[in-house]
C-alpha cells in the first residue's frame, strides 16, 4: 500500500496538477525550492524519471532521501537521479562534475535515455548525463512563444544546447533555423531532437562555434534573422572568449541586435540570480542604443517555478521587437 506524502508534496503536485495531467507533456518541475518548502532541493520530472538538485550539500539529508522515495512511489517514477548544484558550474573539472552528478539512480533502474514530450514535440532526455540533462524545464512557456512566432521567419538560435528552440521553431513553422554552440555533443544531441519530431535537419545549419565570434561573421556577411534568439548560460569559456551573464550581456546584444531584420524580434534571457531584473534591462538598452526597438519584459515566471515570498524570479525574458523598415 502506498505511503502517505508530506503535506508539502501534496501541496505541490496539487499546484501542478494541470500540468500533471497534459496528454501532450509530461515533463516539469514538481518541487520548487523554497517556494514548495526546502531551498536546498529542486525536483523535475522526466517522463518515467525524477532528477533531483540538491543545493548547498553534497549528499541528500535523510529527509529528503525519504521525500525523494515517497515522490518516487506516489508518481510510479522508474528511476531518481541526483545533482548536487555548485554555485558556478563552468569552473568545475571532470572529476568533480562526475562526482555531483553520479551516472547510477539513487534507486530504481538505470535509464540511459528516455524520450519525453513537452507540449506535444519529443525530446530525447539523459537522465544520467551529468548536470544538464537534455531540456531546461524553465523555459517551456518561452519554447511555446517560439513556436508561436517563427512561422514563415529565419531564425538564429545560439546557445543553442540540445537545440530545444530550434526544434520549437522548426515545429512552428519557420523558413530557416540556424543553431550554433560551442559543443559538438550539443549539436549530435540537437539533431536527433530534430529526427525524433520528424523535422528536416540540414547539417549546414547546427554550426559549431563561439556565439561571439559568429555573430561577427554573420555581421560581416550581411546575413540576418527574423528572430534571433539569445539564451547564454551564466558563465561560459571557449578558446577564444570568456562570457559573464552579468557583465557581457550587453556586448552580445549589441553584435545580436544588427542581425535582425525590421519588424523581427530578438528574445533575449537571463536565468542568472546575480542578475537582477533592472540591471538585465539596463545592459538590454546599453545593448540597443543604437537601434530604436520595443523592450517587452516578461514578468510571470512558468506554474511549476513558484518565486518565494520576498524573492524575485531568477530567469528574466525581454521579447524585442524591431519597428518595421
């Protein structure tokens, strides 16, 4: 016989429940935080898997083990990863990235990829691949204002990861995307999202490199975008450039901003707590200044990311819309 949840578990999938009945997702975060009661653990669920982050520790306390069970048992979950979050991740080696980010479930059986859908497109999903796991469930109303938008449009995705955008925009109808990011596993990872929905995925437009240096390139080719879409992680080293969420911003969009074409939109993001909401839009202006643009900020943060009492929302959106020629 099943075991009765905590009543913060219950409260929580009751805040959800929407979400956990879609026929056409079974991907989000059911345990946010402080805001569904513990600051130091963040669970998400990926079809048959949990994953969980642990904040601040490098193992589960005992409570949050027998949580992550009762979870587990009440949700039918086949396996439970853990990640154990540090506060900047881009420093870490190897060695210690395998170590907060164990390959085996704490319990269940192993899932070395499962396909999760979100809003009806497929993802391929590595429960055990390390820190990042195949799609940032944050960004799911923003994934849907992709596809909302790309239909007819070229559009430049860059940072682009495992391409969740691009296979968003492509569903959506778009002429062109071009997917560019500095990890060729990314990219390979990318491109089997796009098999999975069927999509056509010239080999041509999932480009491995700095975002920095293409927008140089592409600038210099003339080349633009209807939309162009801007989702850096916090801190990111290449070969050629180092890049900091609350210092650079500004810089990237101002090389982003002469890409797009009259009438098209930049959307530009910011999942980045050292950054603050006025400062992200100052550097947004700073960025602009010498392009006149409409700046519409995104304010309500996604169902399943509650913000905590006294808290402000770490992710911060901008959709920015260039006036027509």
């Amino acid at each position: 016989m099943p075991h009765e949840l905590p009543p913060d578990l219950r409260a929580a999938l009751a805040r959800r429940a929407a979400l956990l009945n879609s026929a056409g997702t079974d991907v989000l975060r059911v345990f946010h935080r402080a805001a569904d009661g513990d600051p130091a653990l963040a669970i998400d669920r990926f079809g048959p898997a949990l994953v969980a982050h642990v904040y601040g520790a490098r193992q589960l306390a005992p409570g949050q083990a027998r949580r992550l069970h009762l979870l587990a048992e009440h949700l039918r979950a086949e396996a439970v990863y853990v990640k154990y979050r540090p506060v900047q991740a881009s420093t870490l080696s190897a060695a210690d990235r395998a170590a907060l980010a164990p390959t085996e479930p704490i319990f269940g059986r192993q899932l070395e990829e499962l396909v999760v859908s979100e809003n009806g497109l497929r993802f391929l999903i590595r429960p055990g691949a390390g820190l990042s796991v195949g799609l940032y469930l944050d960004m799911r109303e923003t994934r849907a204002w992709v596809r909302a938008h790309a239909a007819g449009r070229a559009v430049l995705n860059l940072f682009a990861y495992t391409c969740g955008f691009g296979v968003t925009a492509a569903a959506g109808g778009a002429a062109r995307v071009v997917n560019v990011d500095a990890a060729r596993g990314a990219l390979a990872w990318g491109r089997a999202n796009y098999a999975l929905n069927g999509l056509p995925a010239a080999e041509q437009d999932f480009i491995f490199g700095d975002a920095f240096d293409w927008l140089k390139r592409l600038g210099r080719r003339g080349q633009t975008f209807e939309l162009v879409i801007l989702d850096p992680p916090s801190f990111a080293t290449t070969r050629t450039s180092r890049f900091s969420v609350s210092q650079d911003y500004a810089a990237l969009v101002a090389l982003a901003a002469p890409l797009v074409t009259p009438g098209g939109w930049l959307l530009a993001c910011a999942n980045a707590a050292e950054l603050p909401e006025r400062a992200f839009v100052k550097q947004l202006r700073v960025g602009l200044a010498r392009r006149p643009a409409r700046l519409n900020l995104t304010h309500e943060p996604e169902p399943d990311f509650p913000v905590a009492p006294g808290q402000r929302p770490y992710l911060k959106i901008a959709a920015v819309r260039f006036p027509p020629a």
